[in-house]
C-alpha cells in the first residue's frame, strides 16, 4: 500500500480560504465556495441517510448543471467514489458501467431516471437525496490523495469499456501541472461547454476548487452562446476540441475576442492547418493539447507561439510528466523515429477497476503505454501520428471499432463485422460498417439494430457487404484496408 499523503478537503478548504468568491455560474444563477460547501453538506448527509459510507462506489449519471457540482462534491465528502456516467450512451450501456463498477446507487436527472435498467430502490434524483435533508455528523476533512476519486469509462480495444481510477493526486497534480503552464491569473474564469463526465470537463471542476476559480458552466455547446460569454463575460479560458472551435470561428465572422481572453485549449487531435490559420489572423491563442482519460486530462500542450512552427505538433510535456517513444523491440526510438507513446507522471491513473490483467498490460514499471503512435522531434516537441491505430475520433468523442464490432457480431444475420472511420465534413470522422452476411440483412435493419445497443454517435453511418474482411496471416483484422472495400 502507498503511504497516505493527506491534504484538506478540497472545496472546505477552498471556501475557507475565499469564501465568497464565485465558484460557478450559469446564465440563471451563480454559488460562491462557502455556499457551495454548504449545500453539498446537506447532500452528503442525504448520501449517509440513504447508506452511503466511505468507499462505496456512486453511479452519476447527470448533465452539466451547478446541482452536478454539489452532488460530486457531496460524493467526495462521504468518502465514497464517483462514477461517472455519460449520458449519450444507450440504456444497456450504463447498466454494464454500474454492474461492473459494483455501483451500490446511482443519482440521475430526471431526463435520464426512467431509461436506467436497475431496482427502484438503487436509483435516486439529487432531489431525493436533498429531501433527506440534515448535515452529517461528520464528513472527510482531509483526502488522501492516493484514493481513488473518480472511476471514468473509456471504451478498450476488446470491445468492453474499462473503468479508469483516477485518484485525487492524479487531479492535483494535473491542476498543478497545467497551472505551471497556462500561468494562473487571480481574475481567470474558465468556461465548460465540455461534459462534466469528461475527463476534460471534470479536470476543470477541480481545478475550480484547487485554483480559486470560477468557472462559468454551459448544459450544451453552442457557438453563439460561447461566443457571446466570451465577449461580454471576462472569459480567460475554453477548452474545446476542433469542431468546437471550427464553429465558433464561422460564427465570430470578423469580431475579435477582447483581451481578457487567454487561452483556447484545443484537445481531440492536431488542429488542421486552415484552422489554425484562421485563429492566428483573429489573434486567438490555441494551445493545442495531448491527453487522455487515463492521464487525468492533458499531458503535453503546444503553447501558441510555436503553433506554426510546429504545425501538427502535440508540444512538450507539462512539467511534472515524461515522455518517450518505444520502439518494437521495447527501447527508446531515435529523434524523429516513430513509436509508441509512454507517459510517466503523477496525473496517470491508477489502473483499470477490477481489470489486473488490463492494467498490467499498460502499466509498466511506473509507465503508461498508450498504444498511440507518435515521434518526438530534435527538440523534443511530440508528434501524435495515430490515435491508438484504429481509434475513430468524431467531435472529439474516442470511438473504438471493436466496441462497435461486437455489438454487431451479435445480430444473427452477421457473419463478420469490421468498423473504420470515414472523413466526415462536420464530425472529423465517422464510423462505418463492413458486413459478411451470415444471411441477407439490410443497411436499416443493422443501423436500427445498433441504435438501440449503442450511443448515437457510435452507431455506424452505413454499411458496406462484402464477401470477405481483409486480414492478416494470423487472421487478424486489417481495418486500415477496410476503407479501400468501400464503393
């Protein structure tokens, strides 16, 4: 067991320290730190009325909203552990995510109460863990920063999602290590458009109460609306992925962001050059980011001023992190000689939940093996070549072809399934499928049939029948061929 590292409970400690500070606003309403406190007091002694103690595992499954706030909050003050869900995935989707992370309730908006496929007595609104109404006797007034924060879904290359553990060392010294890099200024406030349940969303909630930062919470992305906020709200920084930010350039049209703005954090893949053209002519600074779930947000970021010059570049690792790149043969490549990419740092998680075997195959004397293919060049900028070799990035949501496959593989008219992405105007990239028929099916039947096994944007964008699948000597499947089978 790691020896406990102890620090104050984050928000207490924060709504001492500046209590009256805005924590987070919406267009409707706005909670200081000391407010924030106190309501996600109440909540947490509903958490403890209905059963919950120190360990438990907690399903949330709820939308961008200042009630989200508490209710994680509250989690964290009982001891227990969020999981969180996303809310575009179908309803046998969150049921596998609660069973696999031995969730003992789940909390959920009311869009969402009905949909979720578990006993009455194992699902509850925030509002009914409000009506439970009385502080706790007691609460966590320090975290351990070795305990597990947040369990966090990303889907695997078998097909079945893991649960990634990130702690909350993992979050401090991802706060920690973006703050050496972006610079904190006492006047920031951070926009999120992005889910709370990303890992891009989340990241920004802590770094709320780490920093003494207000953050200014959007339920949904909408280019106008951002644009809007930015201009008359004294936004300093965005996080955003390139269809975001591709939107809210057309929008802008020939307005300039005023100076109070900082920092546009652009995840989800290297920005594309007539992108990145169009900011530099409207002065807008793009940090462009590497990361991922499993580092607890980002892990090397590309300031501005070398965003031509290192077009398609990732940047330099934040400060607390490493990077090399591994060869075949398991050493380190030469300068410019394409590998894996391994991470080591204190914001890598600290493993898959329940999954050893996984965890063991990735976490290597202390490094993350990625499996994305990358090189680093003279000065040591890194260069993302491909994201995991068969993920699908659409809108910046990962998309894994083997998740997809195995849903399909399960309609009987399927012999053979094979997913690629295809380019897509809007999204970046898109699913697609390929078929062997076991016997005749149509395009419909399988678009029908997937839709109501997996979230939207995962359902294939139609379907090509082939008579075979190209693959290897070993038989295994060569997606990166697929797209050549497609009339």
């Amino acid at each position: 067991m790691p020896e406990q590292v102890m620090m104050p409970n984050w928000l207490m400690q924060r709504a001492y320290l500046t209590p009256d500070r805005t924590a987070v606003e919406t267009k409707e309403e706005s909670i200081s730190f000391k407010n924030l406190h106190h309501e996600a007091l109440y909540r947490a002694g509903g958490l403890k009325k209905l059963g919950v103690s120190k360990g438990d595992h907690i399903a949330v499954l709820m939308g961008n909203s200042i009630e989200m706030v508490k209710m994680l909050h509250a989690i964290f003050y009982t001891g227990a552990t969020a999981v969180l869900l996303n809310t575009r995935l179908s309803k046998e989707e969150w049921l596998y995510q609660i069973q696999d992370s031995r969730s003992i309730m789940t909390i959920a908006d009311h869009a969402y109460f009905d949909k979720l496929l578990v006993e009455k007595s194992q699902k509850w609104t925030a509002g009914d863990v409000f009506m439970q109404g009385e502080k706790p006797a007691s609460y966590l007034q320090e975290f351990d920063l070795n305990d597990t924060a947040v369990i966090m879904y990303t889907s695997g290359t078998t097909g079945k999602p893991k649960g990634v553990m990130q702690t909350f060392g993992n979050h401090y010294w991802s706060a920690a290590g973006s703050a050496l890099n972006l610079g904190l200024h006492s006047e920031d406030k951070w926009l999120a458009a992005v889910p709370l349940f990303h890992i891009s969303g989340l990241s920004i909630l802590f770094r709320s109460v780490i920093y003494g930062m207000t953050i200014q919470l959007h339920q949904r992305f909408d280019a106008e609306v951002i644009n809007q906020s930015i201009m008359e709200d004294r936004i300093s920084i965005i996080s955003v992925v390139g269809t975001m930010l591709a939107s809210m350039l057309d929008e802008l049209e020939g307005r300039q962001y005023p100076n109070t703005f900082r920092c546009m954090l652009l995840g989800g893949g290297p920005a594309p050059a007539p992108l990145l053209n169009g900011c530099r002519d409207k002065g807008i600074p793009v940090f462009q980011t590497y990361g991922m779930t499993e580092t607890s947000s980002q892990f090397a970021t590309l300031s501005t001023e070398d965003a031509f010059k290192k077009l398609g570049s990732a940047g330099k690792p934040l400060f607390p992190c490493q990077i090399k790149i591994i060869g075949e043969d398991g050493t380190e490549t030469d300068t410019g000689t394409p590998g894996e990419i391994t991470v080591k740092g204190p914001n890598v998680m600290k493993g898959y939940w329940n999954k050893e075997e996984e965890t063991n195959k990735v976490l290597k004397d202390g490094w993350l093996h990625t499996g994305d293919i990358g090189r680093m060049d003279e000065e040591g900028f890194l260069y993302v070549l491909d994201r995991r070799s068969d993920l699908i990035i659409s809108g910046g949501e990962n998309i894994y072809p083997a998740e997809i496959e195995s849903i399909l593989l399960e309609h009987p008219a399927v012999k053979e399934a094979g997913v690629a992405g295809i380019p897509d105007e809007k999204w970046g990239q898109v699913p697609y499928g390929f078929i062997v028929e076991a016997e005749p099916v149509s395009e419909e039947e399988l678009i029908r049939y997937s839709t109501g096994k997996l979230a939207k944007y995962k359902v294939p964008k139609g379907f090509a029948f082939v008579h075979e699948l190209p693959r290897n000597a070993s038989r295994k499947l060569q997606r990166h061929l697929l797209k050549e089978l497609k009339q």
